[in-house]
C-alpha cells in the first residue's frame, strides 16, 4: 500500500460518521446527506390493467363490499368478455384467490378470499395486489361486476 493511500485511511477514520439506522438521529434539516424522495404522483398509484387488457368502465364496477384502500379495478383479459382480471389484496403468509359466486343476467358476483395460516409464525409486514382472473360461463355484456372479499385461516 502507498504511503498516500494510508494517509486517507487514517484521515478518514478520524472523521465522526453520521449515526443512522435504528436508534441515529436523522440527518439535520438543509443537510446535503438528507435525499428527498419525491411523493409518487396520482397517476403511478392509480392501477391499471395489465398490457393487452382492458379496463372496464368504473362505473360498472360495484365495489362496496371492499374495505378501504382495496383496488377497484376490474378488466377485459380478452376479446370474448368471459375472462374477467381484477388486483386482490394479500399480505404477510396470506394468499389471495378470486371466484365467481354468482352470474345473473343483471350481474357477475367476484369474492375474493385471503387464506393466512393459523397458529403463530414469522410473516412480512407488506401488502401485495397479485392480478387474478375468472372465467365467466358466458360474456360479460352489460352486467355489472360486484366485488366482496373476506378472510379466512387455514
């Protein structure tokens, strides 16, 4: 090693480093170490349909049965009108599935039903919004699409 290159390591272990992490102050205000990250605009939180789908007008869409915060958005997977796409909601060791329970000439009924394991285990702490699909027996034409979840332990 170069007599200069040891020159910087000692100088720059004799420098106070910024305490982060858990339990650090953050950085002082004004601080050129402070980043500030841009709130994501409307537009790239909005869902959207997959490439090639379509989205189906909102309001055909009844989404009442959804708590707060859930996707509403429901789209044409194909050209026929029989597969229908919408986001579920999932988090932590749970998994979310979609099926049809109901398809009357005035509407298509969608449950969506998160499973989590019972008993004590170790999970993430995040949400997920996995697209899921359902094929209706017949096109979806004009009906309109409820949308309800519930949860569930397995």
């Amino acid at each position: 090693m170069s007599v200069g290159a040891a020159l910087v390591l000692v100088g720059a272990c004799g420098q106070e480093q910024p305490k982060i992490g858990f339990g650090g102050a953050p950085p002082a205000v004004g601080s050129s170490s402070a980043s500030v990250t841009p709130a994501p605009t409307e537009d790239e939180t909005t869902p959207k349909p997959p490439n090639g789908a379509r989205a189906l007008p909102p309001d055909r869409v009844d989404a009442s049965g959804l708590p707060e915060g859930y996707p509403r958005l429901v789209w044409f997977q194909d050209a026929d009108g029989r597969t229908l796409g919408a986001y579920g909601q999932e988090g932590g060791c749970g998994r979310v599935e979609a099926k049809v329970t109901e398809q009357t000439a005035q509407r298509v009924r969608i449950l969506f039903t998160e499973t989590t394991p019972t008993g004590a285990q170790q999970c993430t702490m995040d949400l997920r919004y996995p697209p899921k699909t359902v094929t209706l027996d017949a096109p979806l034409g004009d009906r309109a699409v409820v949308l309800q979840e519930q949860r569930t332990e397995k």
